[in-house]
C-alpha cells in the first residue's frame, strides 16, 4: 500500500502542469511565485523522508530515506538565490535586512520550540528551569528538525555583513566561500550528534545557499547559455546527477563521517571532506537538473502553492506529530495511517500557526515605521 505515495506525489506535483511552448522557455522559472509550488512539493518530500526514518522496515518508502538532503539543498539554493536578487533589484535592500529576516524565520521557530515544550511538559518530560530557557531560545534543539531555520539565519547574517560592508563584488563572493567553508570545517569538528552544529545534515548541502547567490549574480549570461545548449544540458544532467547520488550514498557508507570530536588533520577530516566534495557534487546536479526542467515545465497547482506557502512552519511543526504518533500519545502500528494522520495534523497545525506568526510579522514591521513617523513629527 505505501508505493501509493509515489503515485499520490506524481500526481500532485503534474496536477495542472504547464509546459513553455515548443522552441521557449519560462522567462521567470526562478521567481517566487514560479517555484513555490516546487517549495510546496519538496516539504511534503522532507515530511516523507522524516516519517520514513522512524519506519523499522520503510518497504517501498525507503527511496524517501536518502532524498532529505536533495530536497533540503533546494531550499538553501533558492535562499541564496532570493537574497541575491533583491539585492539586485530593490535600492535600500540591506536597510532592515535582518529585522526582515529574522521575523520570518526566528518567530516560527520560537513559537514551535514554545509549543515542543508546552506537549513535552504536559506528557511529563521533566526540565529544569535553566533547560526551559535554553530550549526555548534555541540553545538547546527542543526539535532536532530546526537545524535549517538556524542554519539559514547563520547564512543570511554572513550575507548581510559582507554585501553590506564590503565594496567590491569578488570580494563579497569570496568572503562567502570562506564563510561556507569555515562553518562546514566547524561543524565536521564537532562530529554527529542532535544538538547545535553536530551532524553532517548541517552543512552537507548549505553550499547550495552560496551556489545560489552566485547564480543569481551571473544569472543573464548563465540562463543565455542555459537556453543556448538546452538540450545537450538537460540529457547530460539528468544521468550526471544519478551518478553523482549514487556514488556520494556509496562514499558515505564506505566512508562514514566520524561521530566524536575530529582534529583538524587527522583521517577523520579528510574522511569527512571527502564525503562532503561528492555530496556537494550530487546536490549541485540535483539543483541544476530542477532549474533546466523549470524552464520548461512549470507546477501550478493551488495545492502545492498552499504548501509552498506554509512550508517553515510545515518543516518546523511536523516533528511534533511524528513524535506524539510513534508512542508519545499514542503509537500508531498501520504505516499508511500513520502517515496519513502525521500529513493532516502538521499541515492543519502549520496553517494554524501561520495566523500568529504572520500577524506578528506584519506588527513588527509596523513598529519601526511608527516610531519613525512619530519621530519625525
């Protein structure tokens, strides 16, 4: 029964599909609006591969158990990708930058740890007060799925500081390489875990954020090429990015990043950036084959924009009920209906609590202006 769930996710994703006509392309295949039901697609991809995790035999939902990280470098591509472009674009992009960013993605993730810790005190799981606070500001991962929003805000503050104060472009690019490669050398240190910074999942497809950046700065002579050698692109793409995936599944198996502290030179390390260089490769592929197909093809149906538009509280909240359906409430033995009842309550959760989180957003935006109007009366 679960291979139904590749069928439920083929036809949502086609549902109302459309194609650019014969000869042309979608001249906006990166905007917001055209990949946020692609955004909306790939949460409920990550929502799978979660529940696929905690499965004692996933069956026909184990192609779900290593499709995170292609999903998860999507979302730090377009990141990348975003910030950049209204750089670009917007005059006065950088005044308010993190106040903007980080309302839309700290609020939720404040909200969801509150929300972790009020069902994990009311089912007995004992905190001190010093843990209470640590948790609920994020110092300690109440929801070990949080990882990304902490990631992208580390991400988006390392842009803000270096396209905000440095003058000359290659500059601002380079200082972003060596950020990124100076946070994954962090956090191959401190070796696998489920708090801050430990495990590979941190930084094993964030150099899409810094990919994305850079696309969008030489976005008209790539996307002229792009169209140029279409076809010869896509049909080398595709079996590039399989055997790219393939071989990082098989490196990582054959070659495990280390789960304790790692020294700087020892075989550990170079283990590890092994691991990470073909990983990078396959989500790199991976990205570059969605952008040759979203110029051609683009999702647009209403149900995945519904999803694309609530998916940080999507990502955030659904932990919750994968959690209170595997034993903490109440553990539910049928696989489908367990998946089916972890879907419904954390997208009906996640809508819930873009009403909140929305609200404060428009209120925090309005308090600078205020205080702004009354000062200048």
């Amino acid at each position: 029964m679960l291979f139904l769930c590749y069928f439920f996710l083929l036809f949502l994703l086609l549902f109302r599909a459309k194609c650019a006509p014969f000869g042309g392309f979608f001249e906006d295949s990166l905007a917001y609006s055209s990949v946020l039901p692609l955004r909306g697609f790939f949460m409920l991809l990550i929502v799978f591969h979660h529940i696929s995790q905690l499965l004692a035999v996933p069956g026909s939902l184990k192609l779900f158990q290593g499709i995170g990280i292609l999903c998860v470098s999507f979302f730090f591509f377009q990141s990348g990708y975003g910030v950049m472009k209204n750089y670009l674009q917007k005059e006065n992009y950088m005044h308010g930058f993190l106040f903007r960013r980080f309302c839309k993605l700290l609020l939720p993730f404040f909200l969801c740890n509150l929300v972790f810790l009020c069902v994990n005190l009311s089912f007995g799981v004992p905190y001190s007060p010093v843990r209470l606070v640590r948790c609920l500001i994020g110092l300690e991962l109440v929801n070990t799925h949080a990882w990304f929003i902490l990631t992208a805000a580390l991400f988006q503050s390392a842009f803000f500081l270096f396209f905000r104060f440095v003058s000359k472009r290659r500059r601002q690019y380079i200082l972003l390489l060596c950020f990124q490669i100076a946070y994954a050398f962090f956090c191959m240190r401190r070796g696998s875990g489920l708090q801050l910074f430990e495990g590979p999942w941190w930084f094993n497809s964030s150099g899409l954020f810094f990919v994305g950046v850079l696309f969008a700065g030489y976005e008209a002579p790539v996307m002229a090429f792009f169209r140029k050698k279409y076809r010869l692109l896509l049909s080398l793409c595709l079996p590039v990015f399989l055997l790219f995936y393939h071989v990082s599944v098989y490196v990582v198996h054959a070659f495990p990043y280390p789960s304790a502290d790692v020294s700087p030179l020892s075989a550990g390390m170079f283990k590890s950036w092994f691991d990470l260089s073909w990983q990078t490769l396959a989500v790199f592929s991976f990205c570059l084959a969605v952008t040759l197909l979203a110029m051609k093809i683009r999702c647009s149906n209403s149900a995945l924009c519904f999803l694309g538009r609530i998916s940080p509280k999507l990502y955030l909240i659904h932990g919750l009920f994968i959690q209170l359906f595997s034993g903490q409430l109440v553990r539910i033995e049928n696989e489908m209906l367990f998946i089916l009842a972890v879907l419904a309550c954390s997208i009906a959760a996640a809508s819930l609590l873009r009403i909140p989180c929305d609200a404060a957003v428009r209120l925090l935006y309005a308090f600078p202006a205020r205080c702004r109007s009354t000062f200048r009366s």
